[in-house]
C-alpha cells in the first residue's frame, strides 16, 4: 500500500514509506533527510546497517517514490 500512495518516499533499504513533507517538516532530523532521499537506508532500518529489515527489490520503488513527488519541481 504505501509505494502507491502520492507523497511517500520508499526507503531503497527495507521499503519503509516516508511522507515526503513529514521528510521536510520534522519526522526526521534535517542530517537525516539526505541519506533517506539519497537511498542510504532510514531510521527505521539504521541506514542500511539492520541486516534483518533490509531486503532486495526496493532501489526501484524507491526511484519511482522520488518521480511521483519530484513533478513541478
């Protein structure tokens, strides 16, 4: 559900969603928004480094999350 909703972010690591104006406006630390739209990995999945929430197959849900918000900008 959450790679289809408008505004998320998908973390290319363990596929958690992030609201892309929550990454903006305080869900996150600001030296952490870079890292997740960078694809880096999340807070959720210690930036990559949790080896049991990381999975393969999110790098593309994870470009197509940064098109879908990225338009008019």
């Amino acid at each position: 559900m959450g790679s289809d909703i408008m505004g998320d972010i998908i973390c290319a690591k363990c596929g958690e969603p992030w609201d892309y104006y929550g990454l903006k406006h305080g869900d996150v630390e600001m030296h952490e928004v870079r890292p997740i739209l960078n694809g880096e990995g999340c807070p959720c999945c210690d930036f990559g480094n949790d080896k049991d929430k990381c999975k393969n197959g999110f790098i593309i849900k994870h470009f197509a999350s940064l098109l879908n918000n990225s338009e008019g900008e």
